[in-house]
C-alpha cells in the first residue's frame, strides 16, 4: 500500500485554514443530518427490544441489512455521479430523501413501519455517500485530503455526539417519551438540506468532468488498479471486526443502565471519534496514511478486549471511548486512500464500490455478533471482533 503524498511542513491549523468552503459546508451537513439519525438511532435498538420485543438477533439483522442497503445503494449513485461528471445533485436527493423519512419514526405503529422508515433512510444515505466523498476529493488538492475527509468526519461526529445528548435531555424532560425526542430528530434533518442546496458549490471544472460512459463495465473497473482491490480486501476484513454501535447500546443495557442514560454510550464515542479524527486525518498528510491506520486497528483490538475482558462501568467506559478513537483514526483515512488510489473520473464508482463490499462485511459481522451474543454471550462477540481487527493489521503490515 502507497503512503499518501506529503504535505508540505506545518500545524493542523494551517491545514485547516486552507480547506476549501464546500467541504466546510458538507461538514455542517453532515452534523446535522448526524444529529437527526443519533437522535433517533440511540434509542432505536433499546425501543425495539424493550417496548417492541424484539430479539437482539432482530436487531443485528435490521441494522445489517439497512446498513448493507446503503452500501449497495452507494455503487450505483456513485457510478452514476461518474458517469454524469456532476456529483452534488444526488448528493442532494440523498440528503433530501433522508430528511423526508425522518417523520416516519414517530408514527410507526410497529416493527414493520420502523424497519421500512430505518431502510429507506438507509437508501439516502446510499445515494449520498459516494457522490458526497468524491466532490470532497474533487475540491480539495491531494496534499489536503487527509484533513479534508478527517474534518468532515469531525464535524459529521460532532453531530453523534450532540445527537444522543440531545436524547438524553428530551428523555428525561419527557418521562422518556420515545416519539417525542424522534419528532424533534425531524427539524435537523431538513436544517441539513438547507445548507447543502445554498452553500456547496461544485467545481466548474471538477476531475470527474470527462464522463465515463460505463463505469461499472470490467475494463472500467480494471483502471482501478490492485493497490485499489487489495485495501478493499482489507477493509472488508476489518468491518467484520466493526459490527453495528448498537451492540455497544446492549451492553450499556446488559451491565443495567436505564434507557434514559444509554445514549451517553454514542455520546462518549462519537467525542472520542471528533476530537481525533481531523488531527488523524492531518497526521496521515504528513507521514503517510499506512502508519495512522495501523494505530486505528490498534485501538479497535483495545477497545474489544476492554469490553470483552474489563468488568465494571470501568470496562464499558474505557472501551467505548477506544472504540471511537478507532474510528477517528481508521473512516477517514480508508476515505483518502480511496481518493489516492482512484483515477479522478472513476471516484464514485471507486467509493460506491468500496461501500458495497464493506456494507456486505458489516451485515454479516452484524448478524454474526448477535448469534454469538445470544448464543455465547457478549465477551465472545468482542474477543471474535478483536480477532478480525488483528487479521487486518497484520495485513496491512505485510503490504508494502
């Protein structure tokens, strides 16, 4: 694996200051399309097993197959954004179809409305992802890329975190009152369309500006190159070791926390994911994406082996802020390897691509970790979890 180009010698800050407007602007979307789902996420799998009665295996396969939706969803409008050389227009109508499903959660009358709103929100963020990451890259110079894709997900983490905060007040200001905190989760979410549409302007000349008539025809994909396949390879092993955050909501519940306070789990991981994600992303301009990601997987092993093997609020605390440290250092920097290794003009296919395989691994690290759940208990979902995490580090060890 190539380490990123480097950037010329300087502070963070200095790299911050030279990001450009759009990706400024597809960060505060982010934030508050974030804060709507964590609003409604961080309750979800609690809702469904305690007022629902839904089993955990459920909930594993309901968040795999929604996930992995998405992640199919993402190949298309990604070759699609390709192939019209133009990106933000999907990437409004996935932020748009997004917004408009949100409603849907406080009127569910079932298991059947819940898991069919939690789909189709699922499939705007599949017709957003792909165009979203590569009008990132389109705008940003190379020697940025780092800090661009480690600052939107900063500020797309700000969001999951104030989300859950925010559910927690409502929760306790309202006797936690589900469908309530799930209605105000709406006024967010078209906030975040608001600014899509008047603020993030697309390159008038964009890399992706020549069209590719086919790009998911086989001598298209060929153009991606092996270094391309290889991380894609990896990738899928290592989301086998990231199953769905709602396992960490269960294991708040499993140790006896009330419903009221379980969102404080997505609080304290997504600060611990903002707060390293842009240094992250900045450091791998400097010194090369490999080495940043390998402490990312570093820290998943951590915070497995915490949760499986420390007992106490202790473990629990300990694991769930490693976990969001891994994520501040291994999303964005898969994102800039994307962009480095992808002709310019294939960028949407490549992330769509790349989201598809991944969605495919996290609906059967999903579904996988709640038979081990409910079949050999919670220490046996993490320590698996770890074991996956240590094969993609060695992996990305060997790979030159």
């Amino acid at each position: 694996m190539r380490s990123a180009e480097k950037s010329e010698p300087g502070s963070t800050a200095k790299a911050l200051q030279k990001i450009p407007r759009s990706v400024w602007a597809l960060g505060f979307v982010s934030l508050f399309m974030d804060i709507s789902s964590e609003m409604i996420h961080a309750l979800l799998p609690l809702y469904m097993v305690t007022v629902l009665g839904t089993s955990v295996v459920a909930v594993g396969f309901i968040e795999g197959i929604a996930e992995a939706t998405a992640s199919i969803t993402k190949v298309f409008s990604g070759a699609l954004s390709d192939r019209l050389g133009k990106r933000k227009l999907l990437t409004v109508l996935g932020y748009g179809l997004g917004a408009l499903t949100k409603p849907v959660f406080p009127l569910a009358s079932g298991l059947e409305w819940l898991t069919a709103a939690r789909f189709v929100d699922r499939i705007g963020k599949g017709i957003r992802g792909a165009p979203r990451d590569a009008l990132v890259a389109d705008v940003t110079p190379p020697e940025l890329r780092g800090a661009a894709f480690g600052l939107r997900q900063a500020l797309d983490t700000v969001g999951a975190f104030l989300g859950p905060l925010l559910a927690i007040v409502l929760m306790w200001l309202t006797a936690s009152h589900f469908q309530t905190v799930f209605w105000v989760a709406v006024i967010p979410a078209f906030v975040a369309v608001y600014i899509l549409v008047a603020f993030v302007r697309e390159p008038e000349t964009a890399p992706s500006a020549r069209p590719v008539r086919s790009p998911l025809a086989l001598h298209e994909l060929a153009r991606l190159g092996p270094a391309y396949w290889r991380l894609s390879g990896l990738a899928m092993v290592f989301t086998l070791a990231r199953f769905s955050e709602a396992f960490l909501l269960l294991r708040a519940q499993d140790m006896g926390m009330a419903p009221l306070w379980a969102p404080a789990v997505l609080v304290l991981m997504a600060l611990a994911y903002s707060l390293s994600a842009y240094p992250a992303g900045a450091l791998s301009d400097r010194v090369g994406r490999r080495g940043v990601l390998m402490m990312g997987l570093a820290l998943l092993i951590a915070a497995d082996l915490l949760l499986a093997l420390l007992p106490g609020w202790a473990g629990l605390a300990l694991g769930v802020a490693a976990w969001g440290l891994h994520l501040g250092f291994t999303q964005g920097i898969f994102a800039a390897l994307i962009a480095d290794s992808a002709p310019a003009n294939l960028r949407g296919t490549a992330f769509g691509l790349f989201n598809l395989l991944t969605g495919v691994a996290l609906l059967v690290a999903s579904v996988v970790a709640g038979l081990l759940w409910d079949g050999a208990g919670f220490q046996a979902t993490f320590l698996v979890g770890a074991g996956c995490a240590g094969a993609t580090l060695v992996g990305v060890m060997l790979l030159r």
